[in-house]
C-alpha cells in the first residue's frame, strides 16, 4: 500500500485526477463540499473527511484542485488544517488562482513548516481519464521532488519546471489557457467566415491542422468546432482564467488588448 | 529542357519560388517591375520578359505572385494578355486577393479559353528556400492537374484540393492568415505579461510549443518573440491580408470581432 494522500476537491477534474491515484494503489482521504461525488471513490477504499483538516496527516501529502482562489483560501486557513499538516507536509495545489494568491498561500504555510507547490494542470477531464496532463511546477526542489511520483500517477504526460518561485507555474498556466481561448475563438470566427463563403469547414480544418497548425488544441477544438459540437468558449472557465490573466497582467503593466477583447466576448455570453 | 513559364513578380516569395523553377530546369520568361530583381535568374538563363503579355506563349502557362487585387487585375487585363495565352493557356495565380477578385479574373479568362487556378501559398521566404510551402488550391480538375508538377517544382510540401470553384482556396488563405495573426499577437501578449511577471519567457515556449502548441507556427514565431527578433506583426502583409478577411466575412454577414481587434492593432503601428 502506497502513501495515504489528502485530496480536496471533487470537481470534473479533480475527481478522474482521484481516481488515478486510486488506481495506483494510494490510499485517499478525501473531502470535497458535496460529499455525494465521493461515493464511487469510497466504493474502491478510499475514506471520505468530513473536514479539510480530516485529510491531512502530520508530515503528509495534501492535493487541492478547487475553483477558484476563495475556495483555495478557505481550505488553507480550515481550522486547524495547517497546525496538522505541520512540518514536513507538502500541499500540491493545482488550481488556477492568480500567482500573488498562491504566494500568499506559501507564506501561510511557512511557519507551520509544510509546503506549498504551485502546479496547476493542463488538460481537460478526458485528458485526466486518459493520462495526457500537462503540468507546470514551481517551488522548493525538494517539494517537487517529493511531488514528482505523485503526479505521474494522477496521470502528468509531462511535468515542467519553473524553477523555485511560487506563482510561476500558475503564470504560465494563465498564458496558456488565454492562448487556448485565443485559438478557439479565432477558429470560430475564421470556420464561420469560410463556412458562409460556401468553404467545408472541415476541409479547412483539414488543410490546417496537418500543417501550419499541426497541435493538439487546434486539432480538438478545430474537429468540435466544425463538426459543432465544440463546447461553448464562455462563461465559467474560460471568463475566470481571462480575468486571472488580465489582472496579472495589468499587475505589471503587460499591455493586453486581444485578452481584453477576449475577456468582453466570452463574458457577454454569460447569462 | 522542361515547359517554359511565364513568371509574373519577384518579390520576397516570387524570387525564392522562381528560382526553385530555375533549379528544376524551366526556362523562365520572367516580367517585374522592377527588373533589376531578376538579374540573378537571368545570369542562369531565364529570359526578361518587357510586359506581361511578352511572358505568355499561346496554350501556355503564366504563373503570377503578386502583391495584391490591383496589381494582378492589372497583370490579366494588360495589352494582349489573355488573347496571347488563349485557348489552352493556365494562369497559375498565388497571390492573396479577395476571393471574389479571384473569381472576376477567371471570368475574363474564360471568354479567351484560357483557366485561372486559384493557387495561393502558405509559407515565408526562408519556407519557399527549404521547399516546404504548403498550397491550397481551387479550379477546374484539368488545370490542377496540370499545375501540380509545376507546384511542387515551386518548392510544395504539400498541396490541398478545395474544389473547382475558383475563390475557394483563397478563403482559406485568408482564414489561415488571419490565424497566423493572432496567434502571433496572442503570443506577444502573453510572453509578455510572463516575462515582466519574472517568468523566463523562452521557458514557456519551451513548454507550450511542445506541448498543447507543438505546431510550426507556435514554435517559430514562439522562438523569435521569446528572443525579440519576431517580425514585426504590423502594417505589410497583415494589415493587407486581415482587411481582406474582414471584407470576405463582412460581405456575408459573418461576424468577426478579434479580426476587428487585430486589424486596429496591426493597423495603429503602420507610421
């Protein structure tokens, strides 16, 4: 039996991120606000916390994908949480907040001696179920040492590092997913203008994906949004990382004028 | 001794593809307005064309690449033109129009007999030397099977068939530019809002272009923004090209507000 992990939150990515671990023989204690999600995990031996602090062993590992930098605030300051991590454990936050509050969150940590690792995650679910995760990480080396194994067999293809400073993997998380909102959006407006013009998007799909834009974003989303099945570019996800993104940016004064009019686009469709 | 060609214009990518021609073993007769750029293409025995007109050979082939609408309508409505290539003759034209300029040349072609190949190309300079120009093409079944020793001559690495209805691969010529854009500028924005965040932005190319952006046109334009030697994504070809997207989406009702952004951008720069 491998090391017992905490794991805190459930959501479309969190939970087959889970269910890795399980299948890789780790023993979870997990908590997640809606303790329903857990059932199927529970079925295969995992425990359920009732408390964020429950998942966390002294010395331990504890994993956090949340929504959104509140959420992660109200799991790091839980009662008792850092008290019981305490020195030596090593919190593996891999959700996408803005890179000042993941350093705040290591400066939380600090003087209770655990950890902070910035590694937020690249992929969407099926890329969780299937183990193609891209995974971005900063922070102490020993931490991502430690980390490491771990984020194999939650199911990394690749693991990046950006070197000792917390925040930098998120920053780089928060340039690839405007990029990605970049790409999709442009494919949109271009696939409909070849559509109208009486052009197979498809084939235009075609030519482009096998060449000039031979990657895999362009590939998945280019195929849905052809075939219209892409999922919708607003709101949620794509509105939340945009203004991480912009308040990042104009942070340190990085001017950002396509993220702006991204930002306005994907945030007038919310309802 | 191969077929003789008509060569019509000798810019940044007229020159490299004619000489790749050249290095075939065509004999060129080559028209620019400028002919002092084809002194090294005659040195190797191509012929300098006064006029258009004088590069045509009746049932032959004329191979335009040009700047932009004006200056191939002026090309195929030249003197003696179309009457010189008559019946049989294909005009293989590469430039970047509006599709429906591309369809009003075809139209004055057909009363002569002769065809318009819509054929324009995907690929900088430093492509067409390392014959890796991707070509979409769009016309009658004969004409692009008559063009497509020639293409490949050019320096193709690929050609793509997007049917017989003469505009068709210029929509996607422009729906690819307009991606080229974008992406650019996206990249611009977000290794910079990386690099005043402290975050190497060379590293973040490193693991976009390999990971989820592993395509040509990330890891090149990647690699030079990252080092600031990128071209610069103003006025030239992509205002141009961006202004001729807008009007072919316009013109249809397709809407196409990032294309807007990035026209204003490309646009504000030219002095």
């Amino acid at each position: 039996m491998r090391e017992t992990i905490g794991f805190i939150g459930l959501g479309h990515l969190g939970l087959p991120i889970a269910a890795n671990l399980v299948e890789a023989g780790h023993q979870l204690r997990i908590y997640n606000r809606t303790p329903g999600k857990a059932d199927g995990l529970v079925a295969r031996g995992a425990q359920l916390a009732p408390r964020p602090v429950d998942t966390a062993s002294p010395g331990g590992i504890v994993v956090t994908v949340l929504w959104d930098d509140e959420a992660l605030e109200n799991v790091v300051t839980s009662e008792g949480f850092l008290q019981q991590l305490g020195p030596g454990g090593l919190h593996i936050s891999m959700s996408t907040v803005l890179p000042e509050t993941a350093q705040r969150m290591a400066a939380l940590h600090a003087p209770h001696g655990s950890t902070y690792l910035d590694a937020p995650i690249f992929g969407r679910p099926e890329a969780a179920v299937a183990r193609q995760l891209w995974i971005p990480v900063a922070g102490a080396a020993a931490a991502k040492d430690r980390a490491r194994p771990l984020l194999d067999a939650m199911g990394a293809r690749g693991v990046f590092d950006f070197g000792e400073a917390v925040g930098s993997a998120t920053i780089v998380k928060l340039v690839g997913n405007f990029m990605i909102v970049s790409a999709a959006r442009t494919m949109v407006e271009g696939l409909s203008m070849a559509e109208k013009n009486g052009v197979d998007p498809k084939a235009v799909v075609d030519m482009l994906t096998t060449t000039l834009f031979a990657a895999p974003i362009y590939q998945s989303y280019g195929k849905m949004i052809a075939e219209k099945t892409a999922p919708a570019m607003q709101g949620g996800i794509p509105f939340k990382d945009l203004g991480l993104f912009r308040r990042t940016a104009e942070r340190v004064g990085s001017p950002t004028p396509i993220s702006g009019r991204l930002h306005d686009l994907v945030g007038n469709a919310q309802t």
